[in-house]
C-alpha cells in the first residue's frame, strides 16, 4: 500500500488570473478532477500525473 504524498502545487486560475495553491495526492499515479477557484469560486478543471511521488504534468483549465 501507498503511503500519501501531498505535495502543494501553486498556479495562475485561469478565470481571474490569482495565484493559487492545490494540495495533490502524488500516491494517485494520474487524476482529474474539478476544485473551486479560492479567489473567484469558479469551477477549474484540474489534471495532474504523478511518479515517484513527484509532480510529472500539471495542467488547470476551465474546461471550455
């Protein structure tokens, strides 16, 4: 079993342009998923893969 490795990954929202952070669980190989910007509240499709618990591709967007 995996043990959990989060990394904080910090990036640019793509609505509002704000730094912000996201916490990644690097024992996920590779995930999608949808977090709410913290500055704006609008809907950001993330995606990230993963190896040897270091970020490999980070990718945020707004899904359009």
């Amino acid at each position: 079993m995996k043990s959990n490795v989060l990394h904080e990954q910090q990036f640019s929202c793509p609505y509002c342009g704000e730094s912000i952070t996201v916490l990644l669980d690097l024992s996920i190989e590779e995930q999608d998923y949808i977090e709410d910007c913290e500055v704006c509240c609008r809907p950001i499709e993330i995606h990230y893969e993963a190896q040897d618990a270091h970020v490999t591709y980070f990718w945020a967007s707004t899904g359009e």
